[in-house]
C-alpha cells in the first residue's frame, strides 16, 4: 500500500510543483485533518530526528555523523508550503535546501533517503501538519519589502 504513495502524489505534484515554490500560496495543500501530534510521532518513528532538529519541538537528538545542518521548523519571512514540504520528504534531491552542498549531499545526491516507499498517506499529512506547526511567519517591517 505504501508504495502506491509515490504513483499516487507525484503525478498530482508535478503539476502544481511547475507552478508552485516554497511559498506559493497557490501550491498543492494537504487535507486540513493533519495532526501535529501524531505527526511528531511518526516523525520519531520514521527515524527523522536522527538527523533533524526541529526548532521548538521536544524531541531526542540528532545521531548522525557528520551532523545534517538542516533544521526544520523556526522563524520563516512567508508560510512554507505543503507542497514544498512533502516533496522535500519524498524526494529530497528534488530541491535541495540552501545549505553548502558538501554538507547536505553524499555522491552528488542528498543524504536524507527518499520516504516514497516508506511513509503511509496519513503519516505524511501528520508530519506535514507537525512540521507546520513548528513554522513561524514573520513579516518584516514595511521599509524591507
């Protein structure tokens, strides 16, 4: 069942991603019956705190070695998308985030494995909404626009 996940999104996704960036308001949203709690669950489960820190969220400690430097959630200038968001989860390498590629990448492709195979549907709208809810837009001073 799972695997169907990729067959079932990505088509849905390649449409809107052409149009959509990591802040489109118009890019493709997840239903709104998202739970951050069990997405903070599943998030453990999934193995992504191994690797992630989450800004705000109480979670074990990264493991992995060399660190990721990436870390999820904080404050943001506009709304991060779903859209970005769940293809950064199920193909990373779609989009790489803006950190110095020796870092983030091992032969040419990024560290984080894809979770096409490994997440369910629910799972991803629960880890989507977590991730949401450690987000914080902030809207810079008129004079900065």
């Amino acid at each position: 069942m799972q695997s169907r996940l990729g067959l079932l999104i990505v088509p849905l996704l390649a449409g809107t991603l052409a149009c959509s960036s990591r802040t489109s308001v118009s890019a493709f949203h997840l239903p709104l019956d998202g739970d951050a709690a069990r997405g903070q669950v599943a998030f453990v489960q999934l193995g992504c705190n191994g690797c992630h820190e989450v800004s705000g969220a109480d979670l074990p400690r990264p493991t992995i070695h060399p660190a990721v430097p990436v870390v999820l959630g904080g404050t943001v200038p506009k709304r991060i998308s779903d859209a970005y968001l769940v293809t950064s989860i199920i193909n990373p390498n779609y989009d790489l985030a803006p950190y110095p590629k020796e870092q983030i990448t091992a032969g040419g492709h990024s560290r984080m494995p894809q979770y096409d195979e490994r997440i369910s549907v629910r799972q991803l709208t629960d880890v989507v909404a977590f991730m949401q809810a450690h987000y914080e837009v902030t809207r810079l001073p008129e004079t900065y626009h």
